[in-house]
C-alpha cells in the first residue's frame, strides 16, 4: 500500500538531512510540512529560505524534549505522519560531551514516542491506520564491518561511539513502541550523507572549506577507513518512500551503493578544488594525518536490497557527479559558510565524518 501523506511533522527540519528532506517534499509532493526545530549550532534556516511564504510549509522553534509543547503542536497540527530526524549527530562531538547525544537522541526520541502514541490513540480508525512514525536512523549503530560483509535489516547493533550508541537506544525504544503499544513505528538506518548545505563539521565540507583556506586537511590515522556515500537528494527521496511505503515494525536500509576511503574521498575533492579554484593547486599539499580518533570503525557498507524490492527505490545520483556538485557548491558559497568555521570544537585539526540520519 502507498499511503498519500498530506500533513507531515519533520523534526530537526533546519539541520542538513531535514532541510533536504523538506525541499523535497515541498518541490516534488502536495504535503504541508511542519517544521519543528531547536535552531542549535548545525541548524541552517537559510537552506528553507524559499519556502518562508509558502502556505504548505510551517516552521515552529521547539525541542523535541519538550513533551507539552509536542503534544500541543500535534493537536493544533494533525499530521499524518512524523518523521523523526532530530538528533545529535557529530562523533568527535559525543566523544568529547555525550550528555547532549543522551538528552536529545535517547530521550527527546522516548518523549516525542509518547506525545506521538497519545496523540495516534485518539485519532480516527482510518486516521490512526494510516498514521506512520518514521525514525530517521545512521548505519553507526551496527558498529564496524569486516572486508566483504554488508549491514542488512538483521545485522547485530555493536555501537562503538557515544553518538551510534544514543541512536542505536532511539531504535531500540522506535521498535519496542511498536511491539508494545502498536504505534506504527518505521525506522531507516542510512549511510553517510552528503551535498550542499551540510554543516561543516564533517569531512565533505570540512576539507573543502579548509582547503579553501589554505589550512592543514586533517585526515584520521592512515585514512584507509571506508564509508558508503549517499547524496541528499536521493536520501530525502529515499525517507518519503519509506514513510509512504513502508510496513510498519520494520526498518530500511538506505546506502548509495558507493564505498570509498576517507583519503580517496579527501583527494578527489582536492582534485576538484584544483580544476575550479585553479591558482591554488595544488590542494593536496595540505593533507595531514592526524592521530585516529577512538573507536573509529573501520569500514560501512550498506545492503539496499530491501529498500529496492519493497520500496521501490534506488539512488540516482552517482558519487562522482554528486561530489562534484557539492564542491562547486561549496566554492560558490563558501564566504558564507566559512564564517561557520569558527564554532567547530576544539578538535576542529582533524578529520570528519559524514554521519546517516540525522540533520
């Protein structure tokens, strides 16, 4: 069954993975969205800007911890749907300060759960038998891969950071809601994601924008660990398939079917930087290796099987084109976005990782 969604509830709509999402579905669907959004340091209102006057799009500054201010805005609201992408969602970041990752993904995920279960109990049978709960999750959770293996729907959690721990909790608690109380919870574990508008504490726009300054690229230990890369297009139109297609109590794995080493992530950028900023090349003069951070898994790839056959969907958009995209984005804005430089942490001199799921 492919259920039309005509309200839907994004939180964490203003971060990069939820502004995406939004454009999407305000470009290429008739849904009215609602915009819930802390606005904390990666948030971005400025990626929502040609939506401000749309009538089907509404934005309200909130926290998803906030269980009375939820449970108000899902009454004067009446989604159909909730998709959940509000989170903590920098690694370097839960190392050096977890309680945040705690507060935001673990229990602001258990307080949206129960406004979101009160709420669907007192909808109408056809209202509540269409009604989704859509947890937008990161392959993190399932921990680090050995060579040829592959994450599937089945593969056993093993976090190995304090963020992967705190969204592998916001699953468990997703399908345990489901099981006990009958909310129709999905959950979707995606692989790294990237494109315009990502803030830059990752590593896509981290080394763009540094080389851009002429500063040292901070690459982890020997930087042969390996990531699957997705383009935030096709994770947006991937999150609306699951929440429009998916059965509830299950989960999707969304991944882009392209497995790369951070160091050959790092040096294609600098290939690109030297083709459009061309005075300055060579930009691989800059690359540095730093210590490795702990806990860093080694390798992410994701199987897409069940998404493809059941949801019917797949990624378009190759890595090659897609980066190139994003640096010439990033090259084009990046004046702009630099002055976001300065809030990194304090271990800002190192590499950064795109992390699945979260905005």
């Amino acid at each position: 069954m492919i259920l039309t969604m005509h309200r839907i509830l994004v939180t964490g709509g203003c971060g990069f993975i939820g502004s995406g999402l939004i454009r999407f579905l305000l470009r290429e669907t008739g849904a009215h969205v609602i915009n819930l959004d802390k606005l904390t340091y990666a948030a971005n209102p400025a990626a929502l800007a040609e939506f401000v006057d749309n009538p089907r799009y509404c934005f309200v500054h909130g926290d998803v911890c906030d269980g009375a201010a939820v449970s108000d805005l899902l009454k004067r609201h009446q989604p159909n749907a909730i998709m959940h992408l509000a989170a903590e969602s920098h690694v370097d970041r839960s190392i050096n300060g977890p309680a945040d990752f705690i507060a935001t993904n673990i229990v602001g995920t258990f307080t949206l759960l129960q406004a979101a279960t009160a709420y669907w109990r007192e909808l109408s049978q056809e209202m509540a038998d269409r009604f989704r709960f859509h947890l937008v999750s990161t392959d993190e959770v399932f921990g680090s891969l050995d060579q040829d293996d592959f994450f599937t729907e089945t593969s056993r959690y093993q976090p190995n950071s304090p963020y992967a721990a705190s969204k592998a909790s916001a699953d468990h608690l997703a399908r345990a809601w489901h099981k006990t109380y009958g909310l129709p919870t999905l959950i979707s574990n995606c692989s790294n994601t990237y494109g315009p508008w990502q803030f830059p504490d990752k590593l896509i726009p981290l080394t763009i924008l540094t080389a851009l300054r002429a500063q040292p690229i901070p690459v982890y230990g020997d930087g042969r660990n390996v990531r699957d890369w997705i383009f935030v297009d096709d994770h947006a139109r991937g999150l609306h398939a699951v929440v429009t297609r998916g059965m509830p109590g299950e989960s999707y794995l969304l991944g882009g079917g392209c497995e790369k080493q951070n160091l050959e992530v790092v040096t294609t950028i600098c290939g690109l930087l030297d083709e459009l900023v061309a005075e300055r090349a060579p930009h691989n003069r800059l690359i540095r290796f730093v210590a490795d951070r702990p806990g860093h898994d080694r390798r992410y790839a994701t199987d897409i099987t069940k998404a493809a056959k059941r949801l019917k969907w797949a990624p378009r958009v190759d890595f090659e084109s897609g980066l190139r995209q994003t640096v010439a984005w990033y090259v084009a804005n990046w004046d702009r976005l630099g002055n976001a430089m300065p809030q990194l942490s304090a271990v800002r001199h190192r590499d950064r990782e795109s992390v699945g799921g979260i905005g």
